[in-house]
C-alpha cells in the first residue's frame, strides 16, 4: 500500500476519500440498476462493467490531471472557456432533448451523450481563479476587472439555466464564493448577483422547463396535496430513508431501488441509506465533509492566489453539489437532477469530476513540494554553519 500512495502525490486523506467513494460506488451502482437493466434487456453486469471503466478512466484523468503543474490550468482555462460557451450555445439549441431540457449533446463515432455543463464548471471556476489572479493590482477597476469577471459569470449562467437551473445556481454560489476570496467589493457582487436574479426572472417566466420549475417547487412545499404523482420520486425516497433503519438492510436488499426511477443516479443515497442504514449515510456525508476540510487545509496553506482560489472553487462545488444530492433525497429540497459526485453512475460527470480532484490534488502536490524545497535549504545551511564553527582546542 505504501508503495502504492508513494507515486500519488498531493494530500493523502484526499487520495483515501476518493478510493473509498469509487468502491461503494461500484456496489450502490450495481445494486441499483436492475430495473434499468430488466428495461433495456441487459444484464446489471454490463452496467457494472461500464461504470467500472469509467470510474477506471476517471482514476486515469485524475492522476495525468494532479502530475501537471496546477499553473498551467491559468492558460489551459482560456482554451476551456473559448470551447465551453459555443458548446454551450450549440447545446441549448441543437442539444438532445430529454424532458423538455436540452443538456446533452452526442460525440460523433462513439455514439455517447456529453452533457456540456459539466465542462462549463470546471471551465468558468478556473477562468475566474486566473482573472482573479491577475486583475489583483486592478481588481477594483470596472473596466478592466469587474466586466470581464461579471459579463464570465452572467453569460455562462444565462447558457445553463434554460435547461438545467440546478447547476447554473449552483455554479453562481460557487462564483460568488471565489469573488468574495478574490477581494471583489461587496458593491461590485451586488451588481453580479442584480444581473444574475434578472436572468434568472427571466428563465423562470419565460424558458422552456418554466412549468418544471412551479411544479417542483409547488411539490416540495405542499407535498402530496400538490400532485401524487408529482411527489412519487420524493415520497419513495423517504420511504427508502425510514425502512433503512440504523444498520440497513445490507448490500443488495433494497427494495425501493425497483420503485425509483432514478436509484442509481439522483437517488443513489436513498438506496445508500436503505441498505447500509443512517450509519452509512452519516459515513458518506462524513466523507464529503472530511473532503471540503482538507480542500480548505490546501487553501489556507497554498503559497499563491491561483492555487488557493482553485482548490477553494473545485472543493467548494463538488461539496455542495453533493450536499445538494442528499438534501433531495431526504427531502430538504425540491428535485433536482444533480448526480452524487463520484458515486453515481454517469459518464462525463465522473470523468470531469475526477479532473477537478486532479487539479486539487495538483495544487496539493506544490505545497508539499514547496515544503519539501524549504526543509532541505534550511537543513543545508545549518549544515553550512555548523561547518563553520572552529574546532575548539
């Protein structure tokens, strides 16, 4: 095992949390996609297969991602947002429609779905921690720091909210949390958070998912009395939270994995909770919160801007859109759609969320590189000066 972590470079605790979510991962998946697999005529091992190569190829981009020196992704940034807001505007027009949302777009020759707001995340947190960066000896002058940042953060949002408003709120806390740590005054977030509320007026009142979003929110606050039907997803996920009981049914004796419709993606804790009961949900959310406190550790400790602002912006937005996840589950927010981060099955969810751990993880390895440089240049001088002390006598 120790031979194993020496060639994982970056914070150990993070490396341990995430092998620890890939494995539960493997067994809520393949618990959970029965019903999928009765409906499609495939047996769960293909799935299991599947997600296992993703998980597998995400483990890939994690290591390539967290071996490159984090300040590269200052430039590679620029390249991700010059790609992300045609992609994002090509999705919302000719994008595959799945419940009144156009997420998904199809890559050519290998015939797979590619939700571009995956992409979009990764793409405007480390823009804003590069500009924010930059602009610091200029930061309070509009023109060359406000406009950009906001005018970064309006268009993106205005691209993802038509058809997935979750992630684009989402996304705006997480900018706002960066603008905060990157010394944008208190006025100039107003006007950010002003432009934002106006597209998302906008989005609710005149977008296509406008009936979606009254439904949901009409659900959540009134239950049943709302719709029955409506309130089917969220009724049988408490239902699977209660029969889990303490200790859970174990692994695999899920009962409610056959009645959701989504138990292995939107609903995947409900089905963590029903088989390895309140102790395993309160495990994972540990998980989840042990991670945020050893992303803030890399933040406080990184010696520049641009590594603090990016482990801040990455961890921040994995925790809360896990948070996010288990919230809808145990029913402390209206439907959502938002995948848990590297446990629920997916495809470009896991493979970018395993780049923003790269990156933390990169941003990681320079602290202690950093350490290491500082340790052995304080050794040899002192090795320098006790070689200078003449011998007495």
């Amino acid at each position: 095992m120790e031979q194993v972590f020496s060639k994982l470079k970056g914070d150990r605790w993070l490396w341990i949390i995430i092998i620890v979510l890939s494995v539960w991962s493997l067994l809520a998946v393949y618990s959970s996609v029965g019903t999928l697999a009765y409906k499609e005529g495939k047996g769960t091992e293909v799935y299991l297969i599947k997600h296992t190569l993703l998980i597998v190829g995400g483990f890939a981009l994690m290591y390539f991602s967290h071996l490159l020196d984090y300040r590269w992704y200052a430039g590679i940034s620029k390249i991700l947002m010059a790609i992300t807001i045609p992609l994002l505007l090509y999705t919302l027009i000719f994008g595959e429609t799945i419940n009144d949302a156009n997420r998904w777009v199809t890559i050519p020759v290998i015939n797979q779905t590619f939700q571009t707001s995956d992409l979009a995340k990764l793409a405007l947190i480390t823009f804003l921690a590069r500009t924010l960066t930059r602009k610091q000896e200029s930061i309070k002058d509009v023109k060359r720091a406000f406009l950009p940042i906001m005018g970064a953060v309006c268009l993106i949002f205005a691209l993802i909210a038509p058809a997935n408003l979750s992630t684009a709120l989402m996304l705006f806390g997480v900018s706002v949390l960066l603008l905060i740590i990157g010394r944008i005054s208190i006025k100039q977030i107003a006007y950010v958070c002003l432009g934002v509320f106006v597209l998302l007026i906008l989005v609710i009142a005149l977008g296509p998912r406008r009936q979606t979003y009254v439904s949901r929110v009409q659900t959540y606050m009134n239950g049943e009395e709302a719709n029955p039907d409506k309130s089917f997803q969220s009724d049988h996920a408490k239902i699977a939270i209660a029969s889990g009981g303490l200790f859970g049914k174990g692994p695999g004796n899920s009962d409610q994995r056959n009645v959701l419709p989504h138990p292995y993606s939107d609903f995947i804790f409900a089905i963590i909770v029903e088989e390895y009961g309140a102790i395993g949900g309160v495990v994972l959310v540990a998980l989840y919160v042990i991670l945020m406190f050893r992303c803030i550790r890399i933040v406080t400790l990184s010696p520049k801007a641009f590594g603090a602002l990016l482990a801040a912006g990455l961890g921040f937005s994995l925790t809360l859109q896990a948070l996010a996840n288990m919230a809808v589950a145990v029913g402390l927010g209206p439907v959502t759609g938002v995948p848990l981060p590297f446990v629920s099955m997916g495809g470009t969810s896991i493979l970018f969320t395993s780049i923003a751990f790269g990156i933390i993880l990169s941003v990681s390895r320079n602290i202690d590189e950093v350490k290491e440089k500082t340790i052995a240049t304080q050794q040899k001088n002192k090795k320098v000066v006790v070689g200078e002390i003449p011998a007495m006598g």
